[in-house]
C-alpha cells in the first residue's frame, strides 16, 4: 500500500500503562498471515565477555534453548548488536572507555541461528575497536546475508536508511545513536554511529517513507538501570512517529522502559536486554511482536524474558506471569496492574505475555 494514500490513525497520545478497560480479539500470539506482517525485535545483543567460550562449547543455538519458537513467530526479526566482530585485536587502538568489547568472527553464527534479519550498529560499543572493528563488523554481517544500518564511513552514510523487503512489503530502518563516547559519532570526515538532530530526524523518516512501505525507527539511548524515558526520548520518538514511522524500538538501559500509543503507533522506550555477555542482576528485557495489516499496527505481544545471568548463564527465558515479580520490573508490574484493572488495550495472557492494542481498537 503506497505510503502516501494512508490515513494517519486518528491523534492519541496515551501511555499503555493509562488505558481503560477492555480486550478485543483472540490471545494467540501474533503470527503473520497472507495479509499481515509481524515484526519482531529484542534489544541488546552482546556476545562476547563469557558468552564466547560458552558458544564455542556448545554451539550457535545455546542462547535459544528456550526461545527459538518464540522467535520464529516473526516474520522479520530486529536487534541491537553491541560489540564488533574482530578476530584478532592485537595492535587494534582500542577506545578509551571503562568498558571495551569484542567478538570473534565466528561468533556471527548465534545470530544466523537465531534468525536474526536485521541489527542495529548505532550504539556505544560498535567503535570500541574503531574503524577496523567497524569494518570487520560490516563484511561479517554481509558475508551472512544480515542486514546492518546507523553506521556508515561518514555521517552521511551513517543516516541512510536500510530496505529490506519482506511479504511484499518494503520496510525503511533507520537506526541512531544518543549515548556517550560523542566521538563514536559519524562526521563527515569519520566513520561512525548516526546521531539524530530534531530537523534531520524528520526529514531522514521522511525520505525513508517516501521509499517504503512501514518504517521502522531504532534509538540507543537514555542510561543504564533507566525504567522511565527521559524527556528527549519522547521528544525523538514524537518526532519520528510524526513524520512516518511505524514503530520506534529503544535499547541501552539494560532495563524496561514503559510503551507508549502515539498517533496510532507503537513505541517501546527500551527493550532491556537480549543475550547480554554481563552478569548483571538487575537487568531486564522483553521480546515484542507487532502485528501490521495493511501497514497499520492492530496489535502488540511483549513477552517478559528472564535475562539474569545469574540464573540463565545467557540463555533468555520467557517468564510466565506467575514470575514477573522475580524480574523485578516496575513497567511489568505497572502493565499488570492495568491488565487487573481491566484497563483496555492491556491484556494478561496466561501463556506468558501482555498483549498491547493501539486506542480506540
């Protein structure tokens, strides 16, 4: 369905977490159809640290011993990827930050075996190893048919966005960084991550838009162990969703940020953690499944994952709502308590997730 002949859903601004009191439709899961696209995406992936030796004991699959068919529900599935592939770093510059990482080139595997089709580079740890990992980065994600977008050999290259065509569909991701080292950020003498400015974000969706058929908008930013958006997030968000963008997905915090419905349009502040190589046990995560028909959102899945490597050793497990508590994530129990409520557009499926409609559904 071309772009221009869409009707822009009727203004609502209105935080899942406010809704009031009903659930329409079935709680399967979302699942494509003949005449639906579902996408998916987690947020943070880092496979290097500890999750290295693990990978290379027991093989690519290890992390989705529990998730897999979770997973395969979509028909297109996005993450953020924190870490460049380099196979070996030695006389590499490294960057001067606290935390600095790595993988292994063969280390890609986990995301072909996952089924990943999309990742996100625009982040803090994609130049931990400068433009050498960057490259590296780039030519292993080619050399497996992933594709990779918010990083380019300039700034420009950086902010273009990325086709990817699927069930007929043409899909536009964009991806930006707004987290700390600045000099990770593209110029257009230096390689680098993509950094949104207000006026460039509108007019780099738009141009998206005018190519495609959803658009799809990826922001790192906020800070770590953050369970509520920062008043720039929302303004970046707005922004994006007020000049195409079909879903707007966030990640760094480790932790849930809350959803917001605006204008008809999902947006997920942070999605936490994925397959994460820390033991930090406060992280959080959740994987979301968005349901278009006709390229408008109907509905949404998000699936609370226990990713406390303390407990999982970087294998992601759905919770079952019995365990939300144990997550300990104030969003979680903020949807639920609106579910138990009967607020509407929020409803509690007992196989494990939280489906999300968009207002006036």
């Amino acid at each position: 369905m071309p772009r221009a002949g869409r009707k822009i859903a009727l203004l609502a601004v209105l935080s899942v977490a406010a809704l009031s009191a009903q659930h329409v439709g079935s709680a399967s899961g979302c699942r494509g159809s003949a005449d639906t696209l579902v996408v998916g995406a987690v947020g943070d992936i880092m496979l290097g640290s500890w999750v290295i030796d693990l990978i290379d004991r027991h093989g690519p699959a290890y992390p989705y011993a529990e998730i897999l068919p979770l997973l395969e529900r979509a028909d297109i599935l996005l993450g953020n990827l924190e870490a460049p592939f380099l196979s070996d770093t030695t006389g590499v510059e490294r960057a001067q930050k606290k935390y600095t990482f790595a993988t292994p080139p063969r280390s890609s595997a986990v995301l072909v075996a996952g089924g990943f089709d999309v990742v996100t580079l625009a982040n803090n740890h994609i130049l931990d190893y400068g433009p050498d990992g960057l490259i590296m980065t780039w030519a292993v994600l080619d050399s497996i048919g992933i594709a990779h977008l918010g990083t380019g050999r300039s700034k420009a290259e950086a902010h273009t966005h990325r086709i990817v065509e699927r069930e007929g569909l043409r899909l536009a991701f964009l991806a930006y960084n707004h987290t700390f080292p600045e000099y990770f950020w593209a110029t257009e003498l230096r390689p680098g991550t993509a950094h949104a400015s207000d006026d460039g974000l509108a007019r780099e969706v738009l141009r998206a838009g005018a190519e495609a058929d959803l658009v799809i908008v990826s922001f790192h930013w906020s800070e770590e162990l953050r369970e509520s958006p920062k008043e720039y997030q929302r303004i970046l968000a707005h922004i994006a969703v007020d000049n195409g963008a079909d879903l707007v997905i966030g990640h760094h915090p480790h932790s849930l940020q809350p959803l917001e419905w605006y204008r008809g349009r999902l947006i997920a502040y942070s999605l936490g953690n994925f397959v994460f190589g820390s033991y930090s046990s406060a992280a959080t995560g959740a994987a979301l499944f968005t349901r278009f028909v006709d390229g408008v959102p109907v509905e949404a899945d998000l699936y609370p994952l226990d990713v406390n490597n303390l407990r999982r050793e970087f294998r992601p497990r759905p919770a079952p709502p019995s365990g939300w508590d144990l997550l300990g994530s104030r969003v979680l129990a903020t949807l639920a308590d609106s579910a138990a409520a009967g607020y509407k557009g929020v409803h509690v499926d007992l196989r494990g997730y939280i489906r999300l409609y968009p207002p006036h559904h």
